[in-house]
C-alpha cells in the first residue's frame, strides 16, 4: 500500500493550486466568483501561504527523518519542494499578471523600492536552479556539490520567512508561526552538526 | 527474497514484540495527531487569517436587535442631491462586498471575519461618553445621540490604505453638527473618538497575537471634525449599520485613508494637543495623523498612485488612479494650505 503514498501526496500538494486554478478558470468565462470583491489580492495571498507552507514542510523532512528515524521521508522531499517552486512561481505571476497588470515599469519599482518585495523576489531566484537541478541526472552529475547548492535552500526559506514577517499588518500570528518555524527547523540542523547528543536522539528507535 | 528459518536469525536481532506492537500504535497514534494536527493547525490559520477558502461568510447584518426608532430614522432619509460632493455617478459597490469585506481586526483580521464573528452584535444599550474640553461632558445614549439630526443619504468613496476603494451609500449626518452640540470650548484644538472594548462581543481582542492595544482610537483636527464632509454614519444602503461595518454609529472621513474613519464609537473626547490614533501609534513611519489620500506619498512598502476598485474581476480589473484628498480636494484642500503633505502624511 505504500506505493500510493506518493500519488496521494501529491494529490494533497496540487489540491490548492488546483482549486484555484479552477477560481482562475471561472473568473475568465464569467462564472461564479470564489475569490471575493478583491480577487487578485485573494490569489497572492493564498499562492503565498502555500508557498511558504510546502517550502517549511520541505525543510521538516530531515528533521522529521532522524527524530523518528523514518528515512522513507526522503522519497517525498523532491516533490514536496517542487511544489513549494511551483506556488512560488503562482505567486510571482499573480503578482505580475493581475497586481500590476504587467507594468513593467511599476514592477521594476515595487522589486527595487519595496524591501519586502525585493527579499521576496530574491528567494524566487534563488530557488531556480534548486529546481532545475532537481533530477536525478543533476544530482549525479554535480555529486558533493548538489548538496552543497540546495543548501541554498535555507536562504530561501530565511528569505520567506522574512517576506511574510515584513508584511505583518494586523496580526503577528503568521509571522511567528512561519518564523517560528523555519527558526526550529534550521536550528535543528545547526544544533545536530555541532552536538554528538542531538545526533543521537531520536524519538524512536 | 531468501527466507530464513526462525532458527537462523539470532535472537538479538528479532525485535522485542513489546517493542514492535509499541512502535505500530505511536505510528498510528502520530498519522492520526499529526492528520488531527494539521486539520487543526489549518482551521486555526482560516481562523486567524479569515481565508477560509470554501465558504464566504453570509451578508448579515448580524445585531442582536434592531432598535425601531433606528431602523425608522434611517429609513426616512433625505436622498443625496443629483450632483455635489454628497453624491457621486460612479457605480456603487453591491451591498453583499461592503458588508463581507471588512478591516475591523477586533473581530478578527480576515476580511471575512467581521461578517462570520459579528453575531449577534449588540448596540442596545450603547452609551457615548463625551469628555474633555467641552462644557457638555458626559454619558449619552445612544437615542440622546442621534435622536435630534436628521439623516441623510451620502453617497462617499472610500480609499483603504491598502489600496482598494468602494462606493458606499451612507446614511448620516454632519459630525460638526453633533460636536456643535457639546459645545468645544477655545481649547479644544482636536477631538477623539474610541471604539467599543469587549472582548466577549469581539473576540480578536482576546487574542495574544493583536498588534493592536485596546480601544481602537482616531482623532481629527478642529477645523477637520468640523467641515461638512465629515461624517456620522448610522446606516447604509438605507438600512441601518451591519454590526460588521461600525454599528451603531461611525465616522465617515472621505478625503482620508479608511483607518480614519473610526467604528462603533464609545467615546468623544475634545483635547487641546493632537491625539493618538492606533495606527500611528503602532508604525508612525507608516501611519499618520493626518492620513489624506495622497496619490504623491507612497507607504513606505507600496504605492498609493493607484487603488483597486471593489468588486474588481481577474480579467478586467478596475485599476484606477488615485485623486488627490480622493476626489475631493475641491471641498478639503484649503484646510491644508501651506502644509508639507508629504511631511504630514
């Protein structure tokens, strides 16, 4: 039974995306209205929270591998932090496409003036060549260095985590979840290089 | 797959069946917390950030009773004359998006979590405290309030800072003719206003994550308070407020930025140095007193050149440029003749 476990994984990831694409769908043959009176600020907001969230749970799969001494996990990874990629990418255009309306002008002044949205471009660009590398041809061609490149992925999620605390408004919950827990979650990683205990512990055996 | 006999294994290597019945149950018991947990952990992220994705809340006006004489008041209004600034031709926003996209954080800081919290919401009895330097202080309620002005229709845009704008047709009257009525002494250079603190009513203010500290306040200048345009609203769309658009009374300041224009009013205060006013008191470099719409000064994390007209679509969005004091500088400017706006944002 374990080999639907990656088919209903990704069903789970697309899931969102899906749903919104369909919301997308509608809105361009004059259907029923999901996304509510601001559509365009709906869709960001929503591409983001997913971004971020499947970028966190890429980065738990390590974490969660040695505290339960699970590595069936990796399996997932790949997958998992591709999707992170592909909300990223949602984000971005929804951003482009229904924000500005591809103003290129306006988009070369939000990305340079607005701090927020500079640090947020820049873990999308730090992300692609994560992606683009992440077949298994890449990973054999760049052997040592492939693991030495997506560390870059800690940048990334340092990146968003940041992104979604600079926009705080009216609520410092998703900043301190998020923050939160790409702080544990890197912190767990520093913590297990340098401690001979932590390495050792895990949940179960 | 070569099988082997029990007898080939050593028994160090055959796992305890304590340990392995053990290990079955935690990973069953950690799917099903960890199913639980998320399920758990994605509610309370609808709940605190309002995007809950399949279902919008309902258009309600979600008060625990109306009162007649209100209700009555409100429906007796004077419509809106044919042009002026009391009155605009642009399309109105559907009464379903003004009364289900909503800032009011202390019911929550999704968009829909006014119109999903506000149950229920009860403005009998509601008592106004008037204070400071006026020679009328004292505790009114709310048919004291209201009771003597006649309302009327008002027709006003609304800019949000965060960049989206409505249509909204008010029910209300002039604000000064309410001050007037206190009687502000010499010394009252500015007047404030609160919001209603109640955390069984309003149950963001419960929440340890709030970036605001309780009342929501605001506060305008003399001459501001006092120029026709400023506004007590007490209905819309000739019905009276939804608990989730400031019920029972509010303001309406339609040349400044939304914050400003205050709900579910408590309490007027007239003082004679400038007042604080939440927003500015939580980011003052982003946040102030004054708050104009002014298409010229951005927030310092995006740009006020343009707003989103609500309802606005994917495909053809009601992007428009925004006017200075929001189109209504012909009737606001000259209150601030020879002010650096960009100083006093």
């Amino acid at each position: 039974m374990s080999f639907l476990a990656k088919p209903a994984i990704f069903l789970l990831c697309l899931a969102p995306g899906a749903y919104l694409a369909y919301a997308v769908y509608l809105a361009f043959t004059g259907g029923e209205n999901l996304l509510g009176p601001d559509p365009a600020q709906f869709l960001s907001l929503e591409t983001g929270e997913w971004a971020i969230r499947l970028l966190i749970l890429s980065l738990a799969i390590t974490p969660l591998r040695y505290l339960f001494n699970w590595p069936v996990l990796f399996r997932f990874r790949r997958m998992i932090g591709l999707f992170a990629y592909f909300y990223v990418c949602m984000h971005l255009l929804v951003f482009l496409m229904f924000l500005l309306q591809w103003q290129w002008g306006d988009i070369g002044t939000e990305i340079a003036e607005r701090p927020f949205i500079t640090i947020g471009f820049a873990a999308f660009i730090i992300l692609i060549p994560l992606a683009a590398t992440s077949l298994n041809i890449a990973q054999r061609k760049l052997g040592r260095n492939w693991k030495r490149l997506h560390r870059l992925t800690y940048a990334a999620s340092i990146l968003g985590a940041l992104h979604v605390i600079w926009i705080v408004r009216s609520s410092y919950f998703d900043a301190v979840l998020y923050g939160g827990v790409v702080a544990l979650l890197l912190g767990y990683r520093l913590l297990r290089k340098y401690s001979k205990a932590v390495q050792q512990f895990s949940l179960l055996k | 797959m070569i099988i082997k006999t029990r007898k080939e294994i050593p028994s160090s290597e055959i796992t305890p069946e304590a340990v392995y019945r053990d290990r079955r149950k935690f990973l069953k018991s950690s799917l099903a917390v960890g199913a639980g947990g998320t399920g758990l952990l994605t509610s309370a992220l609808n709940a605190q950030t309002g995007d809950a994705l399949f279902a919008r809340a309902p258009a309600d006006i979600n008060l625990a009773s109306k009162p007649d004489w209100l209700v009555e008041k409100a429906a007796a209004r004077t419509e809106a004359p044919a042009s002026g600034p009391f009155n605009t031709d642009e399309e109105l926003t559907p009464f379903d998006d003004v009364s289900t996209y909503n800032n009011f954080y202390e019911f929550g800081t999704g968009k829909d979590d006014p119109a999903r919290n506000a149950r229920d919401f009860s403005i009998e009895p509601w008592t106004v405290k008037v204070e400071g330097e006026c020679a009328k202080p004292g505790s009114y309620s709310l048919e004291d309030i209201l009771k003597p002005h006649t309302f009327e229709e008002r027709v006003f845009r609304l800019r949000c800072v965060e960049a989206w704008s409505m249509v909204i047709p008010w029910v209300g009257f002039s604000l000064g003719d309410l001050l007037k009525r206190f009687e502000p002494t010499g010394d009252a250079n500015y007047v404030q206003f609160d919001t209603l603190v109640d955390s069984e009513q309003m149950p963001a203010q419960r929440s340890r994550f709030a970036t605001i500290d309780w009342p929501y306040q605001e506060g305008l200048r003399m001459d501001e308070a006092m120029h026709p345009l400023a506004t007590i609203a007490t209905g819309l769309y000739n019905d009276i407020l939804p608990a989730q658009n400031g019920a029972p009374l509010r303001l309406v300041v339609p040349w400044k930025y939304g914050f400003k224009s205050i709900k579910s009013i408590v309490a007027i205060r007239f003082t004679k140095t400038m007042p604080n006013n939440t927003w500015r008191d939580l980011q003052a470099s982003e946040y102030g007193f004054y708050a104009n719409v002014n298409p010229q000064v951005s927030h310092p994390r995006w740009s006020q050149a343009s707003e989103r007209r609500l309802p606005t679509s994917l495909f053809m969005p009601r992007r428009i440029d925004t006017m200075m004091f929001n189109g209504y500088a012909d009737e606001v400017a000259s209150l601030y003749d020879g002010m650096d706006l960009r100083r006093f944002y």
